[in-house]
C-alpha cells in the first residue's frame, strides 16, 4: 500500500471497487480482474453495494444515535453517493470529517467532489494508512482528539498484509482517540462459505498491487483487542442493524462488519 505512481495498467482497489458498484472512475486493467473475480464471485457486486449500505447505516447510527459530530475514514476510495460527510452532515451540519486514501484518482475526485456543509468541515489526507503518525498529524488540522471521534475502516484491513501487523493498525489509531470514540470496519471474510471468495482472491491477488488477505470471524474478531463491541456484534455483511439485532438475510454475504467503542 505505499504510494506508487500512477498507472492505469495496474489494477487499484479503489477502482476496481469503483467498477462492481457499477462506476465509471476506472480502467480495463481494473475492469478485467473485476470480470474474473465476478466470474468465480458474481455476488461480489452484491459485496460492494451492501458495504455502501453498511457505511451509511452505521455513520447514521453514530451521528443520530450515538451523538458522534467527528469522523476519521481510513481508506476511503472513490466518492460514491452517500459518502460519510454526506450522511453524517445530513442530521450534523457541524460534523466534522477527514478522508484518508492514497489512491491519486482519489485523491483528485475527492478534492472535486467531497464538499462540506459550509457549517461543518471536510478534509482529505493523501497517505499510507499504516503511516499513523503522518495521518494523525495531518487530521489534527481538522480533528479535535479530546473529543470523541468514529474511525471508519471499511474494506480496509483485508489490504494489510500478516507482514504488516494488521492487528496493531486499528489500535494505534484508537490509541490516539479519547473515551467514547468508536471503531466501525468491514473485512473480507475466509469462513463463510459457498460464495466463491477463496477461488475469487487468488484470481485478484493474481494482478492487482495489493493482495486481499481473508479473515476468520475470530481473526476479526482480535481488531476490536481493548474494544467494546457494539450489539449485535461482528456480523456477516447485511446483517448489521442499528437497532442492536441482527438482521436475518437469505444469502450470508463473505464479509463481516462490526463498530465498537472504546471505554
């Protein structure tokens, strides 16, 4: 994930998402190992969408429920509808969020397209997310750490290698968050079973930059180390809800989603 220059002949995460919610912000490099992971894995786009759903289910919760006004989104990729400065400054005008991606087409769509509310603030940090120090230093412009503030990482930690300590990422950004701030992400899953996702991460990790590592429910699970977890808990990709119970769905999409909150 360190910043490389860009080349539209090498598959991005970002762009290659870009295409399974049907976007136009991508290239065939990215769209032909869409196609092959779609080939193996054709609920995929269903995984994308259902993520998008998830994002803007639980920044609603945070900021209509839980009284979060301050929010850090670590990998964010390309801007998409209901974005989290959307959704959270649709009830929070004030609300404050910070970006982070380190994607250059992201960064250039983000500097177009992610406008705050003019009573709130939106900001984009282009950079690595294991960089903490580099992330937290440039979200303090925008970011108040003494108050609470929710840390988005959907789609994120799949792209951190076991090389990397994945494990320590999620903690080193909460280390720096006061009481009361929260941690919500979304992780592809290795346990849930019959949607082709093995066979379809070997057919991605083939061409793209950055391999997706698979996550049991337990190995999820170590994220939340020092985390309360929020009812209903680590759940499968469409089963999260507001409301603390776990939505019952037909097809159990290969990804879990979680928020928890630090005590």
């Amino acid at each position: 994930m360190s910043r490389a220059d860009f080349d539209t002949g090498v598959p991005h995460p970002a762009r290659v998402y870009n295409y399974w919610l049907g976007g136009k912000d991508n290239y065939a490099a990215d769209r032909e190992v869409a196609e092959q992971v779609l080939r193996v894995m054709p609920v995929m786009a269903e995984v994308a969408c259902g993520c998008r759903e998830f994002l803007a289910a639980v920044v609603g919760h945070l900021t209509v429920d839980l009284g979060i006004r301050q929010f850090l989104d670590i990998g964010t990729g390309l801007p998409t509808a209901d974005n989290t400065h959307q959704v959270a400054q649709r009830s929070a005008p004030h609300a404050r969020i910070v970006y982070v991606d380190n994607d250059p087409i992201v960064l250039a769509h983000a500097n177009a397209l992610l406008r705050s509310h003019p009573s709130g603030l939106c900001a984009y940090v282009a950079a690595d997310a294991r960089d903490t120090r580099a992330v937290l230093d440039a979200a303090s412009a925008t970011l108040d750490f003494s108050q609470p503030i929710a840390v988005i990482m959907l789609g994120l930690l799949h792209f951190i290698t076991d090389e990397d300590d994945p494990y320590s990422l999620p903690r080193r950004y909460l280390d720096a968050c006061c009481p009361g701030s929260y941690l919500a992400l979304s992780h592809a899953s290795s346990d849930i079973g019959g949607n082709g996702q093995p066979q379809a991460t070997r057919r991605y990790n083939a061409r793209a930059i950055t391999p997706i590592t698979l996550r049991s429910r337990e190995q999820v699970g170590r994220f939340f180390d020092g985390l309360d977890l929020v009812p209903p808990g680590i759940t499968a990709l469409g089963q999260w809800t507001p409301d603390g119970e776990a939505a019952a769905t037909v097809t159990a999409l290969p990804t879990y989603t979680a928020l928890a909150v630090k005590p």
